[in-house]
C-alpha cells in the first residue's frame, strides 16, 4: 500500500475536528458591548455553559458578587490571555492580558484605531474600557461594564 493510499485511509477513519470557538469570536461584538449568550449559570436548569468554556473544559476558580472567574492560556488579538471575568448575576465581562496597557493599547490601536481609554460611554457600557489592571502594572483588562437596562 503506498504512503498516499495510508494517509488517504487514515484521513477517512479519523472523527472530524470540531474547531473549538476563538475569544475573538466569543467576543466579537466587544466593541459595543454585546455578548450574546456569554456568561456562566450553573443553578440554572436549563442553561450550559458557551461554547468556549464547554469545548476546553472550564470551569470558575471563584465567585465573587455575581461574577465567575476563569483561569485560562489563550490569545486574543495576539495578546496572551490568562483570565476571563464572565457573569452570572452582574452583567459585566472581562480579558486579563499578560501585558502592561502600552502594549495591548499598541494592538488595539492598530488593529481597530482606538485605544479604548475608559471614558462616560464605557462607565455606562455603552463602549469597552482597556485599563492597566488594578494592582499589577503588568497585566491590562478590557471590560464591559453593566449596561442600564440591560440589552
């Protein structure tokens, strides 16, 4: 048998891959602060977890105020990622960067020409906020507040 007719075989027999969901596409609509179908309820009888979480496995290493937090080795825009804030009762989402605000600004800059400097439009969260995170100059989140009235 030659090696084109074996690849070609075990090419057939193999399951086919399921492509796992991106941050970028569970975020994709960051910029206006929507996450259809984004947040984390495990007491809710019908409710499973977004794809993203389910196809690695995640689950919160803990719940503070309504919020779930999730420890994760990812990318965003290139950017390395180590945490996710999804919500349960408080609408808010969140990416931790591994990288001080210079540089995720330097990549949102040039990806979507803006820096998302916290302004009234995101304290209203209308628009996302890219900040230096609290307590560790070296990590950088990008957030979306609570939206009044929700979507």
């Amino acid at each position: 048998m030659s090696i084109a007719r074996i690849i070609l075989a075990i090419s057939l027999s193999a399951p086919f891959m399921v492509v796992a969901e991106t941050l970028e596409e569970a975020f994709s609509k960051f910029q206006e602060c929507q996450f259809k179908d984004f947040y984390y309820a495990p007491n809710a009888p019908e409710s499973k977890p977004p794809p993203y979480l389910s196809e690695r496995g995640l689950v919160p290493y803990k719940e503070e105020n309504g919020l779930y937090f999730f420890r994760v080795r990812d990318y965003m825009y290139g950017l390395p990622v180590s945490e996710l804030i999804l919500p349960g009762t408080w609408d808010m989402h969140a990416v931790i960067f591994d990288v001080p605000l210079e540089k995720s600004q330097e990549i949102f800059k040039h990806r979507f020409g803006h820096v998302f400097a916290p302004s009234e439009k995101s304290a209203k969260g209308e628009v996302p906020a890219l900040e230096a995170l609290i307590g560790n100059s070296s990590q950088s989140s990008l957030y979306c507040n609570e939206v009044e009235g929700g979507e």
